[in-house]
C-alpha cells in the first residue's frame, strides 16, 4: 500500500472570531452542544479507536443519517464503521477533529495522510461539503513529486473520489507544453520581462507558473528561485521593471511563504520608490487579514532593514501606500506590531514624522506609542494638530500639576 501511518494530529483551532451560529449554520450554537455518541472505527488489521463524535456532525453525513434512525436514537448503540484498506484510525480521529471544528483548518499532511483523508471523505461525507475543496488543497500541497502523482493515482483507483478530486488527479496526467518548459527558461523569460516590458512575455509567465505550480510544492519552490535570480539581475531602470515587481508580488500573494524572501529583494532590487508603489500597497492590504498574508515578526523586521538599507524609507510617506501601511501596523498581532514599530524607531526622526499618523499613534499600544513620542520629539513642529494633542499628553502624563515656569537661578559663588 502506498498509504503509511497517519502522523501525530493536527491542532485544528478556530482562525477567526466568527460567531458560531454563522459557522455551523445549525439552529444549535455548536455542534459541542449537541448530544455525542460513541462511534467505534475499526482497521483491516482488528485495530479500533472509539471515539465522542456529536450527533450534529453525524446527521449531516450521508453516510450515518439512515443509520441514526429514531429508533436508534432510542437504543443508543455505539456506531460501528470498518476503515477501506489501507485507512487507519489516526486518520479518521483527524477526519472527525476537523468536521467538529468547520472554522479551522488542516496543517501540512504528508501524502499518505492526505489520501487516507480523501478516502474516508468519499465514503462518509456528501460532495459538496465544505470539508472537499479544502481536501483537494491539502492533497495538491502534499504533491511533490512524479513518484508522489502515481501513488495517487493507484490510490484513487481503489475508491471512487468527489468530483474536484478526480480533476485534480487528471491533471497531472497528460503533460502541456508547460510543463516541459525548463527552469533556466522560466528565469530567463523573468530577465526580458524586466528588460523589455512586453506584455506578452509577463503573460507568458503566469500562464506557464500557473500549469506548472499544479505539480505541486517543488514547483513552485522551482519558480520562487527563479524571481530570486531575476531580481538580483533586475534594476528600477530597466523598461519593464515595475512589471516584474507586479509578477513577484502577485506570486507572494499566492504562495505566502515566500513574503520573506522575495518581498526584500524588491526593495533592493529597486532602489527607487516610484516602481514599489503598486505591488507594496497589494502586499500591505493582503496582510493579517483573512486568506491573506500572515508574515512573522522577523520577515517583517527583514522587510523594514532592507527599506531602511536601500535608502527606500520614502515609500512608506507616499499616500496610499502609507495609509495601507498604517493599517498594516493596525491589524498586526502584538509580537509583529513590536517589530514593526522596533523598525521605526531606527529610522531618522524626519522621515518617521512623515510616516506616523494620528491613527496610528492612537490605536498603538501605551508602551509603543510612547516609544515612537520619543523618535517623533525632536520634530514635533512638523506634526499634524490631532498628532501634536497626542505627544504633549504622552510628554504631560505622571506631572505633578506645578504649572510654574522654569527659574533659571544665578550659580552661587562658593564661600
């Protein structure tokens, strides 16, 4: 059998603060709140798991909602299900872990786990469940290699998979011209697109991406070296730069992973801000909000050096793209706020002036915002009204009330 032994499970807490009747669209709250029963899963090799599944969750599967008749509900019996071959009960506690949990979301799975997944949800739950499309992602992330595509495919022929599944297996099948299309000549394609502009060249690249990130991780980790190579090559002098720059950010927004790396090289491959405009306000806006961009404190912190290094700090004053920062640093968890702001307290105080806003001196946390007072004292005169309100009360708080102008006495002569 090509399946292994499921790993150790995954946490599946909710990621947003949804409110429960929203996220299981049930007349109950939760599916916690409903009456559980013991479901007894059994392996083809006699190991059996037994389990608390909610009553909730079993009457919208397909699979349980005859079983769990009236008159069982009266006997109460534990339910009993035999795994296909080749499913273990580790997979189907994961399976029941994430239905009870619709707001959460499966972590990475090696392969084997995720076809097992698939499995029990072509055998239990109904095609168009939530749960299916988040499947056939974890099973194209878990893709990365040909040997990986043909374990697949013996795998899905012993059972019959929803729908979105099969298309996803298909396509891995008979090879474009795109998928032929070399490494070095993706790279290469990237250089021209910066040097000439053309449009055709860049459309050429997201169609060529797009067919080849279908094989999976190693494909697109293929073609995040090669915007990494482009952009140490590329300079914001080149017709087409600002094209390239577009393609990265638009690659990032796809495969997050990779903010940390790419996100820095356009920031030193530019050197000029006119061309960082565009692609940073659509990074900005796509981070720390839902589906987007979670960048960690030091990718943020690696982000800021490299504007500061590259004498690029003026980009963050132009307007949209500081009004896109600045709720950037609003919607940040505390530990990427603290970088954050840690990166503008080391820039000069005439450019952190112009970067800071009233908006975001008040929505900062009293620790932050004092620190960033101190950077912006030196310039105080160049700030807004509204701004100037707040330093004179982060400057005034603990005084002890003597308003009494500053005597500057005579020094005593010594006796």
């Amino acid at each position: 059998s090509c399946v292994g032994p499921a790993p150790c499970l995954h946490s599946l807490l909710p990621t947003s603060a949804t409110s429960p009747s929203r996220i299981f669209n049930m007349e109950y709250s939760s599916p916690l709140e409903a009456s559980f029963v013991f479901l007894e899963g059994e392996e083809t090799t006699g190991k059996k798991v037994r389990i608390n599944v909610s009553s909730a969750v079993l009457q919208k599967m397909p699979y349980f909602q005859a079983r769990m008749s009236d008159r069982w509900q009266e006997t109460n019996e534990t339910l009993l299900l035999k795994l296909p071959d080749g499913c273990t009960t580790a997979a189907l506690v994961l399976l029941f872990e994430r239905l009870h949990f619709p707001s959460g979301e499966l972590a990475c799975l090696d392969l084997g786990v995720a076809l097992q997944l698939v499995q029990l949800a072509s055998m239990l739950v109904a095609e168009d469940d939530a749960l299916v499309p988040e499947l056939e992602y974890t099973l194209r992330a878990a893709i990365r290699s040909r040997a990986d595509v043909e374990n697949m495919e013996k795998f899905l022929a012993r059972c019959d998979p929803p729908s979105c599944i099969k298309r996803l297996a298909s396509s891995f099948g008979s090879e474009s011209m795109c998928g032929k299309v070399s490494n070095d000549q993706i790279t290469e394609l990237l250089k021209n697109v910066s040097k000439s502009g053309d449009e055709t060249a860049a459309e050429i690249v997201q169609k060529v991406m797009t067919q080849r990130h279908r094989k999976g991780s190693e494909a697109v980790a293929a073609s995040a070296g090669s915007f990494k190579v482009a952009l140490s090559f590329a300079t914001h002098r080149q017709t087409g730069f600002y094209k390239l720059l577009s393609l990265t950010s638009r690659f990032i927004l796809a495969y997050p992973e990779n903010f940390g790396t790419l996100a820095s090289l356009m920031i030193s491959s530019a050197r000029a801000t006119d061309a960082l405009h565009g692609p940073f306000k659509n990074l900005f806006d796509a981070c720390f909000v839902k589906d987007g961009i979670q960048p960690s404190s030091k990718e943020l912190q690696g982000l800021m050096s490299a504007i500061k290094v590259n004498g690029v700090v003026s980009m963050l004053k132009l307007n949209q793209l500081n009004q896109a920062f600045v709720k950037l640093v609003e919607r940040a968890p505390t530990d990427e706020k603290n970088a954050l702001c840690d990166a503008l307290v080391g820039f000069p105080s005439a450019d952190v002036v112009q970067i800071v806003t009233t908006e975001m001196l008040s929505k900062l946390p009293d620790p932050l915002r004092q620190r960033l007072c101190l950077v912006l004292l030196p310039n105080a005169h160049m700030l807004s009204t509204e701004s100037k309100t707040i330093l004179l009360a982060e400057v005034s708080k603990e005084d002890d009330g003597d308003d009494e102008e500053i005597a500057f006495r005579p020094k005593r002569h010594r006796a």
